[in-house]
C-alpha cells in the first residue's frame, strides 16, 4: 500500500516492462460496447476524451462489438504506441477461440486487420477451463504461437488475464508473460488476487492488472442497494458490507470513490481498469484520482485489516 507521500503515485504509473508511463486508472472497452454494434462516429468523442483525461491504457478484444472496439481504436490511433498503450486479448469476434497454434496465428491476423496496425503492442492470452490450459501453454497451441510473433517482432509482449488465480499463477510459472491481468479479485469485498498472484508477479518484474474495481457494479451505490435486499444474501456478507458502509461514513467517502482508490492505492497493483461506458464515468474516475488522498489512505488501511481479521479478533 501507498503512503501520503506518494499520493501522485495513484495518478500515473511506469510500466517497466514496457517502458511507458501511463495514467494509473485504464480503460477496458467492454462495456462501451458489449457485444451490440454501433457506429463509429458515435464512439470515437468518448475515446478523445479518455486521451484528454490523461487515461492511456486500453484493454480490447475482438469479441467487443464484434470487432468494433478495435476498428475504432485503429481509427483514431494511427501507428500503435500512440498516445495510449494498448492490451489486446487474443480471441475471434464470436468468442470461439479453442487455443491452437493455427487458430491463434488466425486471430491475431484479425486484430491487425481491424486495427490497421502492422505490430500489437501487449497481447493477453486468456486462460479459463475451456480450451484446457495445457492446450494453451503447449508449444504446439497458443503460447507456442504467441511466442513466436514475439520472436518476429508482430506482437511486442504477451501476457496472460482471467478471473482464476490458481490458473494464472500457473500461466506465469512458465516465465513466458510479461503482464497479467486479474478479473474480480481485487476489490472491497474481496482481494484474493494480491497475494500470492500479483505478489508472485511483482517478484518476477511483471505488470499486474486489476480488473473489475467496482465488482461487476455491486461496488456502486445501486449495486449495494441490490445485495442489501437480496433475500439470498448471506448473513455474513450482509454484516461485512454494514461495516463497509459504516467505515465509509466515517471517513467522508463514497462507495466509487473507496472502490476505486482501494484498487489504485495498492502496491502490488500497477494499472486498475475501470469498464466506463461514458465520458461522464470516465471524468468520475479522474475526479476521484485528483481529490485529497488523506481520508481515502487512511480508509484503505483500516479496511484492508479488516478484510484481513478474524471474527474472533473482530469482536474483542
């Protein structure tokens, strides 16, 4: 975790592994578009603005707006390196990638094409159940693939993301990946992912990636209301976020701003991205960056010994 003296910290970060500096909040275009089509001259007023905000890094797939997302980054980014730093995933537009040498080399050819770039900068290779991670990490399957593009100069550096820490732990255990990201597991509620995944990726000089700050939108003031009235929320996560609400109060905070700065202000995570669908949440999010940090700092602490804290010891 940051201290108040490196408070500039939660603004802007150094990527060393791709020698860039880049705003410590990033952009994953998903829920700009999903999987709907819409037109390009609708989109691009949305991505001038993150650019002014001083908000670089982007996160696409293929599979957003069935292509879209990256023909209209490609649109308004000539050459790749400018401006932003972009994290592509290696999929196709249906979501169908099954993880063959083959296949990858055919979806990365997609993702120039639609972007009109001749090279990617940071290329993330997926890992779920389905296709098998040994598939994947075979020299004869996707990472095999993907390290020969390296090789070539056609992909710049690999990295790995998913919501499965046991299977990205194994991924960088390879020593291939130079980048991962971690959806969902590093949030209010829940920071699994800082240790050991982006502990383990620290120590081997990796760019870590939080995604999902807000939790998939329960982190937002609708999003609690939801869990609140859920007839099928636990009792204990009931209690937990009471306690949340109640430490927010007394701090002076809201539920976005203490997502996203719980997010920003570790020091195992080097890039949060948040999956604004608006310029107006986009602006949000820089607001929140450019507050005091002293209350937000001193709300961080107390929570994560909390998280961390037994139901014994939290009694006492």
């Amino acid at each position: 975790m940051i201290s108040s003296q490196d408070a500039e910290d939660l603004r802007t970060v150094l990527l060393e592994p791709l020698g860039r500096q880049v705003g410590s909040v990033g952009w994953g275009l998903g829920r700009l578009l999903g999987r709907s089509a819409r037109h390009l001259d609708d989109l691009l007023p949305i991505l001038h603005t993150a650019i002014d905000l001083g908000i670089n890094f982007w996160e696409v797939s293929p599979r957003y707006g069935q292509g879209l997302a990256e023909q209209v980054v490609g649109a308004l980014i000539k050459k790749p390196g400018q401006e932003v730093v972009l994290l592509s995933h290696l999929n196709d537009t249906d979501g169908g990638f099954e993880g063959g040498f083959d296949a990858t080399l055919y979806c990365v050819d997609g993702t120039l094409q639609r972007l009109g770039w001749d090279h990617l900068p940071l290329l993330h290779l997926v890992v779920r159940d389905d296709p098998p991670l040994d598939r994947l990490l075979h020299h004869r399957g996707a990472l095999g693939a993907l390290s020969r593009l390296r090789s070539e100069g056609i992909v710049e550096h690999i990295g790995v993301s998913g919501a499965d820490a046991l299977l990205l732990r194994r991924a960088l255990a390879t020593g291939e990946f130079e980048a991962v990201l971690s959806f969902g597991h590093t949030h209010l509620l829940d920071d699994s992912a800082l240790d050991p995944l982006f502990a383990q990726a620290k120590r081997a000089h990796i760019l870590t990636i939080n995604g999902a700050p807000f939790a998939g939108g329960r982190l937002t003031p609708s999003g609690i209301d939801e869990i609140i009235d859920a007839p099928d929320t636990p009792e204990d996560v009931l209690e937990r976020v009471d306690e949340l609400l109640a430490l927010l109060d007394q701090h002076g905070l809201n539920i976005e701003e203490a997502a996203l700065g719980f997010s920003t202000s570790q020091a195992l995570v080097d890039v949060t991205l948040v999956g604004a669908s608006t310029a107006n949440e986009l602006e949000q999010c820089r607001l929140i960056l450019e507050r005091d940090p002293t209350a937000l700092l001193a709300f961080v602490t107390e929570w994560t010994q909390r998280l961390h804290s037994t139901p014994e010891s939290t009694s006492d």
